[in-house]
C-alpha cells in the first residue's frame, strides 16, 4: 500500500506551470524557442538559406579584397599625383619668378628709351596703342562703352571715346 500512497501524492501535486514538469527545464526560453521553431520549418529551406549565406559570404569576401586592392592602388597613385603637383606648383613658381624679373628688366629698358630718346618711344609707344585697337572686337567696345555710360552716370559730364585720328565718336 506505500506503492499506492506514493503515486497519490505525485497526483497531488500538481505543478503550477508547464515548465515545471516539462522536459524543457534545464533550457532558457531562447533556447526552447528554437526547439519549437525546429520542428516547424522545413529543413531542406534551412540548408537553402544556410547555402545562400554562404554564397554571399564569399562574395563579400570577395568584394572586399577587390576594394582593397583598389584602396592600395589609389593610394599609390594618389601619392605619385601629389608629388607631380609639388614638382609642377614649384615649376609654376620658378616660371612666375623669371617671368617677374623679365617684365621688371623690360620696364627698366623703357625707361631708359623713353628718357634718352622722348620723341621716339612716344611714336613707338603710340603706334602700339593704334595697334591695340585695331584689335579690339566687339566685346571689348561694348565693355569699353559700358564703361563710358557708367562714368557718365556717376560724373553726370558727357564721356567721350575717341578714335586713332583723334576725333570724338
């Protein structure tokens, strides 16, 4: 009768969840979670996925080292683009430089003309500027003109613009 009395009282003892007595006790609710979900999904559509990602692994991986290689190349390049650009900026100054020493040499050589021979650099000088004009287009004398209206505006006197023979026009 001790058999009997022992299995009444398991029957009494009624546990107040499912989890109490379940087989799932020793697992957390994640864990338990995917057991269920298991079950579920078909298997062959898990090997699928699992397939998949791993394709797509590979092409990131892939991907990755194509960028890398791209990132070292650029840098490469990027830094013979840098040392090509000192070397021509210091180019551009040197030629910046001669050039400002040509110029002062050849306002040094005017004035000595214009001092030691007056009569003749202002024929020279003025034959120049005649020159000057005749190459001017259009837009230079619609800019000269402008130029004129806006002197007049702000002088309130009528400006005048006058050609190689010294007329107004």
């Amino acid at each position: 009768m001790a058999e009997g009395s022992e299995s009444g009282q398991d029957q009494e003892h009624v546990p107040s969840s499912w989890m109490e007595c379940s087989i799932y006790q020793n697992y957390t609710a994640s864990e338990v979670l995917v057991q269920g979900l298991a079950g579920v999904v078909n298997q062959g559509d898990v090997e699928e996925m699992v397939r998949a990602q791993k394709d797509m692994l590979q092409r990131f991986e892939k991907t990755n080292e194509m960028l890398t290689n791209v990132n070292s190349l650029s840098a490469v390049r990027l830094e013979k683009a840098n040392n090509d650009f000192k070397k021509h900026t210091q180019n551009v100054l040197e030629m910046k430089k001669d050039l400002e020493h040509i110029f002062k040499r050849l306002r040094i050589i005017k004035q000595k003309l214009s001092k030691q021979m007056p009569e003749a650099y202002s024929a020279v000088v003025g034959e120049g500027s005649e020159r000057r004009r005749e190459e001017d287009d259009e837009y230079d004398v619609a800019i000269r003109q402008k130029r004129l209206r806006e002197k007049e505006e702000a002088t309130g006197v009528e400006a005048k613009e006058y050609s190689k023979d010294g007329s107004s026009v």
